[in-house]
C-alpha cells in the first residue's frame, strides 16, 4: 500500500488508483519566459520521486505536463502584462523564440538532475480550441459573465469554491480593501481576456467571446481533462499554487463538468534562502548551471533534496550543498567499491520500500541507505543499493564524466607543462578548481577528477 498526504483532504490517505494500476498524473509545468531557479527545480524532483515511486510499485503512469506559453499575467489577480508579450519584447524576439528557448533549457536541467520527461508535453498556444470548449461549456452552465476586459467565471456560483485552500470568502469579502474593477466577486478569475488593441499582441485568437488570449487557469483544465479525462488520479505543483492556481483548476474544472476533477492533490513545500521563499522576483538564487559554474554537481543538489521531506521547508545555502556533496561523494566512493554477491538484501529493501511508500519519505530512505551501506555484515549490497537508486536516482554506480570544458582546460594547461611555462600552467590549474575539479600530474600525461 502506498500513503499520499492529500492537500485536498489534509490527511494522510492510502492511495487507490481509477484504473487498477494505470495512473493519470497531471504536474504544473513552467511559464517558460526565464530561466527556472533551484527553487522551482524542488518541486519537479519531488514530482519526479512521485513518478518514480509509482513505477517502483508496477503502475503504468501517463504522465502530462503542460506549458505555459500565453496568459500567464504578471499578477494573479489578473492584471498586468502578459509574462511571454513583455519578456519577447524585452528581449527582441518572437514569443514563439522565447518559450522554445526557455522550454530548452527546462528539459536541459530535467536531464542534469535526472528527471524523467512527462509522457506528454503540452502548451497552452496548441489547445485554443479545447480551452474555448470548457468556457462555451461553463457558458451554458451560467457560470460566466462579461466585462469590458474579459470573461470572468463566477466564483458566487460555486458552493464548494476555494475549499482546496480552506479560503474565508466570508472574510476575504468583508476585509477586501483592493480594487476588483468590473469583476463581481474578489475570488473571480479570467477565463478569456480581451485584446485591447487586436493585432498587436503576438499571440491572440479569435473566439465566440471577441479577439484575445485564455487566462493562465483555465489551459491546465483543458490540457489535462484531454488527456487524462474528466476525473483522474493526481494532480501536483508547488504550495503556491494552492490558493489561486488549483483552486481555481478545480472550481472551472468540476463546474463545466459536474464531476469531482482529481482524487489526490499533492504539494512540495519552499525552498529557501535565509527564512524567505526563492522565487524569480529576488533573483532566483541559483540555477542549476550556475551550480555548476561554482563546482558543484547536478546530482548533489538532488542529494541535498533527499535529505528533507518534500512537504517541509528547506533553506539553502552553498555551505549546505557543499556538505550534501561531500555526502554524496562519500557514498559513491564507498559504492563503487563494493562487489556484487548476487543477492538481495530483503530486510533491508522491505524497509526502504515502507518508507518510500509511506507520503515519499526520502530523509528515511536515504538512512536506511546508508546504514546498508555501513553495515559490514550485510549480504546483497549492490543488488539491493541499485534497485534503491531506482527512486533516488543518483547515479550511484555511474563514474562521473568530466566536463569537456574541463578536458580542454586541463590539456592546454599540459601543453603549457611542456614547454615549461609554469605560470600559465598554474593559472589553469587554479581556473580548473574553481571549477570543482583538481588535476593530478602523473607519468604519462594528467588525471582530472572532481575534488
């Protein structure tokens, strides 16, 4: 049996799929407009030891993901400038050009940090037309109306609306001090808007309601019903998402079609950065690549998330990732030097898979991990260590590959050796480490290995 906590229910819940053992798993991609920050990245390894915890167990997963590549704007509360109009204007290119660039990047770091790619990738521009069918939909249901700017689904209409987050409308009502326009209720939300002046915009459609683009909600209904039906499994994202994204998924969702939308919600908790939540408006913190740039390796981030569960805050600093990645190195050091007798270890796998199985419970699996590895009695090590790098994928028995950026460095500053100039030699040697690689000098040339 597996246990998920369920945002929606707030209780820990043994899981039982729709379909015996096919899973409909839909995760919230990115608005690909900017690089992702090591924050984001927390929460699609979370999604990705889900996945991979499901697949351990026998489940066949159909996993969506979608991308937002028009709608998202600037604020929640929808208004603002549309995140890909204003970074394609910012930078000169085509929206297009943009989110082909950013979403590049994305499954760049899906393939650093070991991610496994969704089954289906889907972008909010290729489903107009379905995005259009859940408002005609909720159209005919009564729950939309008009203003100048938009459609707007209301949200009065609605008994069950904002129970996901455990929203006060009472409260929000009676302690609302913004200003909602033209909009009913403060909890209403864009499901069409208006192009104000049509053809300026890059991206824009024509519909039954005027010229104009979806709001940023309603493409992951549409996405997700079409692909995995009216009802399905599990539904992820960030804790962020809970009072304004998914809330409002669910409210359009389960309005157009009368039916409860998705049985399990789960949600990764913060990364951050001295006490405060990284997000891309303080700057992101890191990237993965920048990660890189100072040395570190992909797979250590991923190590130093392992070590705390998904639904508790983790607060970063390179001092914790430097530790994490002298922990990382040690187990693989260890690893690589333990033979294979061809068994299992069952005691040991029986309690790693309890506790995987009990809402992913990393920080526990990742002990009895090591305390496999400790354990100088233990029979079936590399069996047993393999199929638990099944889930934390961490390549364990992997030797890591130099960068060629790294390779080139080091033979130039060879080549330099040779013709004994020793202080361009030494000049690479300290630009190699900074790096994170050291370079040892031995007979017949150089060896470069991480430090």
């Amino acid at each position: 049996m597996i246990y998920f906590y369920n945002t929606l229910t707030r209780r820990k819940e043994e899981f039982k799929a729709i379909n015996e053992k096919q899973v409909g798993l839909y995760t919230c991609g990115p608005t690909c407009y900017w690089y992702q920050h090591i924050g984001n990245l927390r929460t699609y390894v979370f999604e990705d030891i889900l996945k991979k915890v499901l697949l351990y167990f026998g489940y066949n997963v159909k996993h969506v993901m979608n991308i937002t590549d028009v709608g998202h704007l600037t604020s929640d509360s929808d208004t603002g400038e549309d995140k890909i109009e204003k970074a394609a204007a910012k930078e000169g290119k085509t929206a297009k050009e943009i989110t082909n660039y950013y979403w590049k990047l994305f499954r760049d770091d899906f393939k650093k940090l070991n991610i496994l790619e969704p089954n289906i990738w889907c972008k909010a521009t290729e489903h107009i037309k379905e995005q259009i069918e859940v408002i005609e939909r909720l159209e005919k249901k009564g729950f939309i109306y008009r203003t100048s700017d938009g459609i707007y689904f209301d949200t009065s209409k609605l008994k069950n609306y904002g129970e996901l987050a455990r929203l006060d409308k009472k409260g929000l009502i009676a302690g609302k001090r913004v200003d909602i326009g033209e909009k009913k209720n403060i909890t209403d939300f864009a499901l069409w808007k208006f192009s104000e002046k049509p053809g300026v915009r890059q991206q824009e459609w024509k519909s039954p309601y005027g010229i104009g683009f979806p709001g940023w909600h309603v493409e992951c209904s549409a996405m997700s019903m079409k692909y995995l039906g009216e009802t399905f499994d599990i539904h992820t994202g960030g804790l962020d998402h809970i009072p304004v994204h998914h809330t409002n998924e669910i409210a359009q969702s389960e309005a157009a079609t009368g039916k409860k939308f998705v049985n399990y919600w789960l949600h990764g908790e913060f990364l951050t950065f001295k006490g405060e939540k990284v997000s891309k408006s303080k700057g992101g913190l890191f990237t993965i690549s920048e990660l890189i740039e100072k040395g570190f390796s992909p797979l250590s981030y991923r190590y130093l998330l392992l070590t705390t569960h998904y639904r508790k805050p983790l607060d970063f600093s390179l001092e914790a990732l430097e530790n994490a990645e002298n922990s990382y190195k040690r187990l693989k050091n260890i690893v690589s030097s333990l033979k294979d007798d061809g068994k299992v270890n069952d005691s040991y796998l029986h309690e790693f898979e309890k506790d995987i199985s009990n809402d992913l419970d990393m920080p526990n699996a990742l002990a009895v991990l090591w305390k496999l590895v400790r354990d100088e009695n233990a029979i079936g090590k590399v069996k047993t260590i393999k199929k638990m790098d099944l889930i934390f994928s961490l390549n364990l028995f992997e030797k890591e590959k130099v960068p060629s950026k790294i390779i080139e460095l080091a033979e130039k500053r060879e080549k330099f050796r040779k013709e004994k100039n020793w202080k361009d030699s030494d000049k690479i040697r300290e630009e190699i480490e900074k790096l994170g690689f050291i370079v040892k000098d031995e007979k017949d040339g150089f060896k470069v290995e991480r430090k």
